[in-house]
C-alpha cells in the first residue's frame, strides 16, 4: 500500500502541475485519461464480465472485493444475465491474457437494493488475498466526502466514443463537486449521492467503469468511499459530473448480508 500511496501523491503533484507533462490522453479511456496500473496495485479491483459463446465479454462491470467472499458493485452488472454465464476476474490488470495472479471465480448469490442500484455479490467460495488480491476497507457511517476532496477511480472503461473497451486497467483522481453541479447538470439526487467533476482529459463512468470503487487515503489506508453510479447522456468526457453512491449510506445493507467482513489477510 505504501507503493501505491507514494505513487499517486506523485501523480497528484503532476496533474494538478502540468496534464501535458503527466501523459494524459484526450482520446483516453473511460476511465478517460488517467495512467495504466500496474499488477497488484488495485488488489480490491473486480472485473465483472458477461460471457459470450466465444469466449469473449458482451457487457462488462466494474466492482470492490470488499472481503474474501464478497463483492461490492452496481446492480446493472449482474442483474439482466444468467449468473452462469458471469466471470468475476480477480488479480488482473488486464480483461484478457495470463498474467501471475489473475483467477477467475463464479457467483453463489446475489443480492439486491435496487433504490440505489447496488448489488452485493458472494463469490462460490472464499479467495485467497496475495499480493495481487485483497479487500479494500469500507469507511466509517460518520465518514464524509467534502466538496475538493480528491478521490480515485480505476476500471476497464471505453477507449473512445467508437465503444472500444481498454484491455488494461487504468486509474483517474476525481475530484468531490458540489451536489448543486450535479442538479444543474440533470441528476435527479438523493442525499446518498456524491459527485466527482469530469472533463474531456479525465472521467470515469462506464463502458468497463461502473460499479466500480472511488477511494480514498483515510486514516493510512485505502477506503471505499462510492460506488461507480450514473452520468448523464453527454458523458462525463463532455464535462458532466458523475454520481456515485456514497459508500457511508449503505453499510447497513452491507453488513446485513455479509456479516462482520475482514479485510485482513
């Protein structure tokens, strides 16, 4: 963690000093802009596929393994398929291809809360954290997500407008906006959602990307702080804000479900 920690505290510093010196890509990812992972670097990342004949991923989701037997994402990522045709991709940076690390598990259940779009989904059995797979925290019910609070984003979003998915994980830092921006921008919200800006540089919000984890450096460690929600139809690559669901506002529907969850090794 400490790796990672010192990693984005560096990145944080380009960004914020000069975007053309980090690298970022206009014609990104959504993820839109931001950098490539590397192994290990996300160990809470889920990638949450949709199975075709061919071997291949139709649809495909973003999620946080929030313990060793359960993960955190947006329903639409499980609901409208047969969960037997569903891989969950635990240890990877990549969608395809070998890599040390990298399993592929399958659902026992699912469980839904579909006012906030959520799905909690418990993996056939337990996996085994290493230094690829890992829980990440959830946060306290008093926690809150200030307006400039800067958050992080990692997923298998689109490439570009043409629906091309990056094969490589890629992470953004987000910044907290003002639920007010998000009003005017056409979100219909409710009190449990949190904004995040976005730009034609840098955004997060599907393709690849929801339902995936916001974090943040809380207290010496990575906390899940949202889920990967919504954006209206211009895109957060057009500047829209995205919603996400505040991580502080479902934890009773988490441990109602899972129980008291660990996310030690």
């Amino acid at each position: 963690m400490a790796t990672l920690k010192t990693l984005i505290l560096l990145c944080c510093v380009v960004v914020f000093c000069s975007a053309q010196d980090a690298g970022l890509n206009k014609a990104g990812a959504r993820i839109w802009g931001g950098f490539e992972a590397d192994p290990g670097q996300f160990k809470w990342q889920v990638g949450i596929g949709h199975r075709n004949d061919d071997g291949t991923y139709g649809n495909f989701y973003g999620g946080a393994l929030i313990s060793k037997q359960w993960v955190l994402s947006d329903s639409y990522a499980v609901e409208f398929v047969d969960k037997e045709k569903i891989d969950v991709i635990l240890g990877a940076t990549q969608i395809h291809g070998e890599q040390n690390g990298r399993i592929i598990t399958k659902i026992d259940k699912i469980v839904y809360n579909h006012p906030k779009m959520l799905s909690l989904i418990k993996l056939v059995a337990p996996v085994e954290f290493n230094d690829y797979i890992g829980a990440i925290r959830l946060p306290k019910a008093t926690d809150d997500l200030e307006e400039g609070a800067i958050v992080w984003a990692s997923g298998w979003g689109y490439v570009n407008d043409s629906n091309i998915r990056h094969n490589e994980l890629k992470y953004v830092d987000l910044t907290v906006t003002a639920r007010d921006a998000c009003k005017q921008s056409g979100h219909i919200l409710e009190d449990y959602y949190v904004c995040t800006d976005g730009s034609e540089d840098k955004c997060a919000w599907y393709g690849g990307d929801m339902g995936g984890a916001l974090v943040q450096y809380i207290n010496d460690d990575w906390t899940h702080v949202g889920v990967i929600n919504y954006v209206i139809d211009n895109g957060c690559h057009a500047g829209e804000p995205t919603a996400n669901i505040r991580t502080s506002s479902i934890l009773e529907f988490i441990y109602t479900h899972t129980g008291p969850i660990s996310t030690i090794v």
